[in-house]
C-alpha cells in the first residue's frame, strides 16, 4: 500500500468512536458504548478530525452537535464499517457448508415455509435451515443471509428471481356465521362485514367486478393477513384471503370456502438470492426443494 493509499484509511477505532458520537451526539454516550473512556473517545475523533482536517462535530461548551461535514461522511462510512463487521463475522464463524439463512416475509414463513420443513429434513437431513423474518427489501450478501421471499415484481435489485407462485385469494367465513346467515350469491356477501387486508384494499373490490356485482366496499381493515384469518375465525366478517395462509383452518374446518371463484392476483412469490449462491451445493439442494414444493402447492 503506498503512503497516499494509506493516508485515505483512519484508523479503524477512530471510524468507530466518531459513528457512535454521530448517533448520540454525545462523548460520553459514544464512550459507553464502544467500551472507552469520554477522554479517550475524544482523543479519537480529534486523531480523525486531524486526519481530515476539518471539524465533524460543531462543539458549544460541553455540547457537541454533528456538523454537516460530519452527517455526510458518517452516511457514507457507516455502510462500509457494516460489512467489515458481517465480513469478519462469517470468517470468525466458520459456517457449516450445509446451514443456510433464509429471509422471509412473517405470513409466508408461518404458513407455507414452516409446516414444510418437516419434509426438508426427512429428505435432506444433512441442511440446517435458518429462517428470520423480513418485511422490506434488503441487501441479502451484506446482512448474511443467502436467501429471502419477495412478494411483487422482479425488482430486487441485485439478486436472481425464481417465480414460486402467484398469490390466489379465496372466499372464507366462519361455519357459525355462516349457518346465522346464509350467502347463496356474491351480492348477498354486501350485506356482511368485509374483512380486508391494508395492503389489499382492492382486493374485494376486483372480487366482486370478476363476479359480475358492481360494489363499493367499506368494511374493517387489517394490517396483517392473519389478523383478518382470526377475525374471520372469530365470526367478524367474510374475508377474502391467499389460500395457502389459511390452510390450516380449511383443514380444520374453523373456516369454510364460500364460491368457487378465486381472486388471482398481479404478485408473485419470488425466491430472490445472489448469483453466486448457485455454486453452493447446499443452496443449489434448498433452490430446488422449494421450486418443487411450490409447483405442488400451486
């Protein structure tokens, strides 16, 4: 490394004194939490303030406040320091080749990936899955993880897209409700409570336009799709809900399927994954696995 390359590298543990100072705005909360003195974390970003030869902080007796200079250099390091720290985690950790870590969004994982490990482990005993949850796009190399579960469009940037299946939303009430109130025809569902989910408001409405029944609907919402299943189980209402996530109360029969006529919608479920993945027996295994029970669910 020549003199100039090593000039635009501080020190490591000034880089990480001035991000906890920039979070807390504060000496001695950044010293309690890297494990330093107040003193020694303000040795370390006067050494970095030197090194740069400019301030970062903006200091007013014993106050300090991050100065502009120090928000946009601690924007742009932060990232970095972050993959230093999952780099070195993985080296420490010396990962078994046969363990993956899955992202998954929560009522897919509980409802479609969960109950089907059982078979992975049957077949292929030798991988450890494990699974976290994740709602928001992410950058799946640098958290770790070799995979996740994406609901949309394939449009994560950075990462391969294996189509799994399209979301398919059914008609569902409680048999107790049911049996109080009788629904023979789709226009006859306008005079129950519509259970509905945040993210698919419209959903009732495409319903019933595809069942020839022009309706304008309002009833309660729900932020997630189990909530609404729950209701539904607790005779709050008819809701309109992806079939693989009520599986268990069809089975049950705590829920029954009113009409033939699914809703199938725009999104799909995606496997999304880094490329280099692929070169992973393990992963390879896992891929595989999944495509197959998705074309037998489908």
């Amino acid at each position: 490394m020549d003199d100039r390359a090593r000039r635009l590298l501080p020190p490591i543990g000034a880089l990480q004194s001035f991000l906890a100072a920039a979070r807390h705005e504060s000496f001695s909360r950044a010293a309690d939490e890297v494990g330093l003195t107040q003193s020694a974390v303000s040795r370390q970003i006067a050494v970095l303030e030197d090194w740069l030869q400019m301030d970062l902080f903006d200091r007013i007796g014993r106050s300090v406040t991050l100065n502009a200079a120090g928000r946009a250099y601690a924007e742009a390091i932060a990232p970095a320091l972050a993959a230093i720290r999952v780099a070195t985690a993985r080296v420490i950790a010396r990962p078994d080749e046969n363990a993956l870590s899955i992202a998954t969004l929560p009522s897919f994982g509980m409802r479609w990936l969960a109950p089907r490990l059982g078979r992975l482990t049957r077949d292929m005993p030798e991988l450890v899955i494990n699974v976290a949850a994740r709602i928001h796009e992410f950058d799946v190399d640098a958290e770790g993880f070799d995979a996740a579960i994406h609901f949309g469009a394939p449009d994560w940037h950075g990462v391969e897209h294996d189509a799994l299946f399209r979301e398919q939303s059914i008609v569902v009430i409680a048999p107790a409700l049911l049996a109080e109130r009788p629904v023979r025809t789709p226009a006859e569902l306008l005079h129950m409570p519509l259970l509905a989910q945040a993210e698919r408001r419209g959903a009732w409405q495409q319903w019933f336009a595809a069942n020839g029944v022009d309706a304008r609907i309002d009833g309660p919402v729900f932020e997630h799709f189990l909530m609404a299943a729950q209701a539904a189980v607790g005779g709050a209402g008819v809701a309109l809900l992806p079939r693989f996530m009520i599986e268990p109360e069809l089975e049950s029969g705590t829920l029954v399927r009113l009409f033939d006529q699914a809703l199938e919608g725009e999104g799909i479920y995606y496997l999304v994954y880094p490329a280099d993945r692929l070169h992973r027996p393990a992963f390879a295994r896992f891929r595989a696995w999944m495509l197959a029970e998705a074309a037998a669910s489908a």
